[in-house]
C-alpha cells in the first residue's frame, strides 16, 4: 500500500508540474501505464523513483526530432530493463534471437507460426516517433484490416460503431474474436493476429513470455467485484460476512473465507427465509484454466487465506493451495469465459448463482445497456484486485491499435461508457452518475496480485486437482 500511495502521490505531482501542457488525464495515464512494467519485479523499493524517470522521459517536450524520445506507451517499458529484466520481458539474447536494437521498447518476436508473417522483420527496423503514433489516415484510401483475440468482456466494446467508427477514422477495420484470457496466453493459435488483449497483466506477461514480445498497453482496468442480489447481502450482513465502510456494500473475504472452510450452506444461516438452499456458500467464477477473472479470484482468496499477505515462496503456495482447491472444485463445472456467468446472472436470477465474480465494468455496462433488474446489486470483496487489460501487439498494425486505444481521447470516453475505468476518470464519473450506478469511486482496500512466477504455480496446483 506503501507503493501505491508513492503512485498516486507523484501522479499528482507530475500533473502539477507539466500543467497546462499536458492534461491530468494525460498523465495519469503515463504513471499507471509505467507503474504496470513493473508488476513482476521483486524489489519493490525503487519502483516509485523509476517510474518518475521514465513517465519524465515521456513527457518532456521534444528538443530534437533525431534526439527526442517518443511519447508513447511502450516507452515506458524502458527502466524495467534496469530492474533485471523486472518487467518480465524476456532477454533478446534469449530463444536464439538477435539482440534487440533500435530504440528503447524495441520488442523481437520468436516463434514460427505463432505470428504473421514478416512481423519480426517490423520489429527490427522500426525506429523513430513514428512507430509510436498511427499514421494518419489518407483521404479516400481504403481501410487496413487488423485482426485480433480479445478477452470475451471486451467484444461490446470493439462491436460498438461508435468504436468502429474512431478506427476508421484512423484507417483501420478492427475485428475481434473472443477468448478466455489464460486461453490467449496459453492455447489460442496467434497466426495472423495483429494482437492478443487479455484482461490482466499475468495473461499478458505469460502470453510476453512465449512470443518473445516486450511491448504491452494498458489503457484501462476494472477491478474485480461480486455481482449479487439485495436479499443475499442481506443475509450475508447478518451473517457478519458485509462490511460498509463506503457508498457500496463490500464482502469481508476473510469472514466469506471462513464460511467456506466450514462447509457453511446457505439454509444454515439464521434466520434465512429468503434463500433457504440447502447449497454451500460459494461465489460462483469461471474456469481458472481458460479465464483471467477466476485467477483474479484465487489472488484475492490466496492474499487472504495467507495471513493477509501477497503469496510468495513454495511454503506459502503449500499453505494457500488446499483451500483454493476448495473455492474451485466445489463449483462444479465453470464456463471458460466471463461473459456466461454475468448472462447467467443477467437473465436467470439468484436461483442459479447467488454470487458471480465479474469485472465491475460488466456491471456497468449493463446498466447503462438498462438491463439490471431492481434487487441487483454490486458487492465489492474487500479485499480486491484491479484487472489492467493489456494490449500485447503481435505486428505493426496491432502497436497502432494499441496506442490508439492508450492515447485517443474519444476511445478512452467510449471505454468508459462499457464500463472501463481510463485516464478519463471524469468520464467514468459522469456515466456512472448519468445512469445512477452504485460503485466506488476510490477503492481504498486493494492489493497486489503474486509475482507471475507464484501466480502460474498456484493456477497450475488447482488446475491439476480437476
């Protein structure tokens, strides 16, 4: 929490410093983005101090077109370098490929038939400012089709024309498929995909991993919150299992935790006329084998079972891992992807799955779509985990959607319509309000998630189980 607070602190102080050339949102979206290369280091200490490096490097107005480094998101990949490779990106010496040359961010693709053809010949000689900004788009010219597998929460947004209508703009026709984000980064065949864009930075570091990639975009993140309904937090309060520490109601982890070590089941709470189901309390996920949210789930649960505290050496894996077994096999059968559950929650009511794990963003969408029902309610666990969505370009075109996505104002607006939250906070702020959504604004309670390492150790003890 120490890091966080040093985040948001220099966040403030560099909107200070560069205003009015550079907007708060603007640089906002430089320190988050920055802060993120850093998510697999060990050492945290210095994290702060090269953050404000970099996003200075990036914001600095150029003084030289030959000189200058580029503003753009994949810039700020550069001090992970000088925490030994802390970003997680891999050696260009590695695999056998040459190393990397050319400007900082450089990446070096690896693996044949993994991505398109001439890929890794883009990433040797791009060089310049121009690698980091999509060209502008020629009057009358056609439209480059650019292809790419996103995760399943994200197809509204790429589907919206209003969407379609900014890439074209740039000269771009974006078409997506949808994929389970440990899918992407595990299984999905890449070949001809311009990107992969999972929802979180261990699918992306995973993904980084076995491609050889080094570059990453985050333009937004949702955290990861409960989609319930009035008469289940009801019982939980109870129950002693709520806390309501701000403008929406928040799971107490801990005490959810313990109901489950229990076998607690639902018809077993005190005066419970409301749910009376002889079933175990469990939030229902997805499947941690394909689905980045059900590994968001197992940080929170493995965060809490180990004493409150970020999982990290293979005693405290051995200590966490009976009980997120339990969290997971107990569920019976999960779909692969975060869009079955909500739809489930959507249309079928509390009956089938009185707590679903989502992204807050899906509960927002749907209520700005008008399709929440009266007694559906947003319950946040206390504590949480955000979920950055990471933009991993497998070719040219897809460096440009993401930097498009990073950095065009309008895009970041739309996103926030679908739920995201962007560097647009206020734009958040205003749909939310607009359309009278419960969430909260400052998330105070949220911790990190393991290093990748500890993470892939932990999924592959529970995947195993099945």
């Amino acid at each position: 929490m120490r890091e966080l607070k040093a985040i948001h602190e220099l966040e403030n102080r560099l909107a200070a410093a560069y205003s009015p050339d550079r907007s708060a949102a603007e640089v906002g979206v430089a320190v988050r983005t920055t802060h993120d290369r850093f998510s697999g280091s060990a050492v945290r200490d210095f994290v702060p101090i090269l953050v404000e490096r970099a996003v200075r490097r990036e914001l600095e107005p150029e003084q030289d077109p030959g000189s200058a480094t580029p503003i753009g998101a994949d810039n700020a990949t550069a001090p992970a370098d000088e925490l030994a490779m802390g970003s997680g990106g891999i050696d260009s010496t590695e695999r056998g490929r040459a190393p990397a040359t050319g400007r900082r961010g450089l990446f070096v693709l690896a693996g044949a038939g993994v991505v398109a053809a001439g890929a890794a010949a883009w990433a040797g000689t791009r060089s310049g400012s121009d690698a980091t900004r999509p060209a502008a788009p020629v009057a009358g010219a056609s439209l480059t089709a650019v292809t790419g597998i996103v995760g399943s929460e994200k197809i509204a947004f790429f589907g919206d024309s209003r969407v379609a209508d900014v890439f074209a703009a740039h000269g771009f026709e974006v078409r997506v498929n949808a994929a389970g984000s440990r899918e992407i980064a595990t299984s999905i065949d890449l070949t001809g995909q311009a990107f992969a864009f999972p929802s979180s930075l261990p699918a992306a570091e995973k993904l980084k991993r076995e491609v050889g990639v080094r570059t990453q975009f985050t333009p937004f993140y949702s955290p990861m919150a409960i989609a319930t309904f009035t008469p289940i937090v009801e019982l939980l309060d109870a129950a002693g299992a709520v806390k309501y520490d701000g403008p929406v109601p928040a799971l107490d982890f801990a005490a959810y935790i313990d109901m489950v070590q229990r076998g607690v089941q639902w018809d077993e709470l005190a005066g419970n006329r409301t749910y009376p189901v002889a079933k175990n309390i469990l939030i229902g996920t997805t499947d941690i084998r394909t689905s980045n949210s059900a590994a968001m789930y197992l940080a929170v649960a493995g965060y809490v079972v180990n004493d409150h505290a970020v999982v990290r050496g293979a005693a405290a894996e051995r200590h966490v891992l009976p009980t997120l077994q339990r969290l997971f096999l107990a569920q019976g059968y999960t779909e692969g992807s975060s869009t079955g559950p909500f739809e489930e929650y959507l249309t079928a009511g509390m009956g089938a799955t009185p707590m679903t794990w989502i992204y807050e963003a899906q509960y927002v969408a749907a209520a700005v779509a008008g399709r929440l029902r009266d007694e559906m309610v947003l319950l946040y666990p206390s504590p949480t985990v955000l979920s950055r969505h990471a933009l991993v370009p497998l070719a040219p075109e897809g460096e440009e959607i993401g930097t498009l996505l990073h950095t065009d104002p309008d895009l970041q607006a739309l996103a926030a319509e679908h739920g995201f939250r962007t560097g647009d906070a206020a734009r958040f702020d205003e749909v939310v309000t607009e359309h009278d959504v419960q969430v909260s604004p400052d998330l105070v309670d949220v911790v990190d998630i393991p290093a990748y390492e500890t993470l892939e150790h932990l999924l592959g003890g529970v995947a195993g189980a099945y």
